[in-house]
C-alpha cells in the first residue's frame, strides 16, 4: 500500500509538471499567432482586400446627390430644420439633407403605395385616387408630426430630470468647485438628456465658445421653460457677479414646487380621464349583467 501511494504520488507530480510545462508552451503559441494573425490582417488590409461595391460605386453617388441636393435648399429653411432636428435629438443621425431626402422618398412611395393597395382592392379610379391623395397627404404629415413628437418626449424627460440635475450641480458648487467643473461632475455622474446637452455645452466651451453661447445653445435645443429660466438665471447671475449657489438653490426650490404642482394637476384630472373608459366600455357591462336577466323576464312574460 505504502508502494502504490508513493507510485501515484510520484505519477501525480510527473503529470502535473508536463500539463504546466505543455500549457506554458500553448499560451505562448497563442500569443504569437494572435500577433502574426494582426499582422496578416493588417496585411491584408492595406494590401489585399480590396474595398467592397457600395463603398467603390454607391457611396460616392450618394455622396453627390446629398450635395447636389443641399445647394437646392434655401439656407433659411435648412437652419429651421437644423433646429428642429437638434431639438429632437437627431433621430437616426439624420441631418438636414437626409431629412429632405426623407421626406422626398416618403412623397413619392407612399402615395404609389396606397394606389396599389387601392388597385389590389379593385376598387374604382375615383377609390384610387383619393388613396393617393391620402397617401401624399400622409407623406407630407408623417416625417414633421415624427419630429414633433420626438421633441416632445425629449423635453419631457429632460424635465424630469431637471431637479437631480439642479441638486448635483449645486452640491457640486457648494463643495468648492467651479461651475465648469461642476457641470463636469453632473455630466460624469448622471445621463441623459440634459446631461447629453451640459456635456455638448462643455465641449463647445473648450473648442473656443464663450460660456454665454454655448449655454444659449442648450436653451435653444432644449424647449423646456424650465431649463430656459434656469440658463437665464445663470447668465444674469454671472453677468451681475451674484452667487451661483444661491441663483440654484433658488431655482431647485422653484423647479420642485412646479413638480409637485404638475403631480396634482395629473392627479385631478385622472378622475376625468377614468369617466371616458366607464361610459364606453364598464357601464355598458355592468346594464347588461344587471339589466339582462329583467329584460328576458320582461320579453318573455309579454309573449
């Protein structure tokens, strides 16, 4: 017994010494092929691969019509529609040529669309042009009700987001910070869409902007009467030499009595709200299970 431990023992330490060694030799192998396979990729790259159809043909055509198209467009409307789409985001990374180029499709597919349809219906040629109609009309309504719409979900949120925002930044200032580097501390610790638009304004800031434009560009993308006043009080705090910690405390105080102020508002009108869905939908019911059994009495007896 004693033999046949020290045999297994010995077998053990045998085996364990070549799985290191074997291993030790693998990791190596590993490391070299994945710098000779970054090597060859780098190669191949630069040498080999050749660029792709879209890139070679479609992407320079493309190319051309975005500029070709952008020189059509008056400059006051490409500004106003420049707002609007920063106002909202920039929904898919369009810009304002792509937005154009947008609409322009959405103008003529759509009511082709909605004419098949109304020929797929076999319906008359006075049918089939109201669908095309209906359809350019959609066409027309659809990319700026989208553009609304985002805008409107932005501002909500960047109001919700208002009071955490104020908070931070004022601990921030009362902690001995510069307002700069306050908004720093805000952009570092909270997202969103305010801190999204404060960090824009801080590189804004840094590529050579005054504070004053870039802080009337985050009122001008942000349509928030909230924000607004806040980036109002702040300027004329500065300009006046006022205490910022102050101006904020101010305004937190304001920003989270609108709050609660909103919060009653939605709840008195909820009640309002709920009669539609009890007209239409749980009175109705509750006749007909109440009333329904009387009313077969009543037919029934009448018979």
């Amino acid at each position: 017994m004693v033999y046949f431990t020290f045999f297994f023992t010995i077998t053990l330490f045998l085996y364990a010494f070549l799985l290191f060694h074997d291993e030790r030799r693998q990791r190596i192998q590993r490391r070299m092929a994945v710098f000779f396979n970054k090597e060859k990729q780098k190669l191949n790259t630069e040498e080999e691969v050749a660029p792709s159809f879209f890139r070679r043909v479609c992407y320079p055509i493309w190319l051309e019509v975005k500029k070709s198209f952008k020189r059509r467009v008056p400059g006051e409307k490409e500004a106003k529609l420049e707002i609007k789409l920063l106002q909202a985001g920039n929904p898919f990374g369009m810009a304002t040529v792509e937005f154009r180029l947008l609409q322009l499709a959405l103008l003529l597919l759509l009511p082709f669309i909605f004419g098949i349809y109304a020929v797929m219906l076999k319906a008359s040629f006075g049918a089939v042009v109201v669908f095309g109609l209906f359809g350019l009309v959609m066409s027309l309504f659809l990319p700026h009700f989208y553009l609304k719409q985002k805008i409107k979900t932005r501002s909500h949120l960047g109001l919700k987001e208002l009071p955490d925002i104020l908070d931070l930044l004022t601990v921030s200032l009362e902690a001995g910070l510069g307002f700069d580097a306050a908004l720093s501390k805000v952009v570092a610790k909270k997202d969103g869409v305010l801190s999204q638009e404060f960090h824009r304004c801080l590189e804004e800031i840094r590529l050579g902007k005054t504070r004053r434009e870039a802080l009337l560009g985050v009122k001008e993308r942000l349509v928030v009467d909230e924000v607004s006043v806040l980036i109002s009080n702040i300027l004329q705090a500065e300009k006046l030499g006022i205490g910022m910690v102050q101006v904020l405390r101010v305004q937190s105080n304001e920003v989270r009595e609108r709050r609660k102020q909103r919060a009653e508002e939605e709840a008195m009108k909820a009640p309002i709200k709920m009669l539609f869905p009890l007209v239409l939908f749980i009175f109705p019911s509750l006749f007909i299970v109440l009333l329904g059994p009387a009313v077969i009495q009543f037919m029934e007896a009448f018979k």
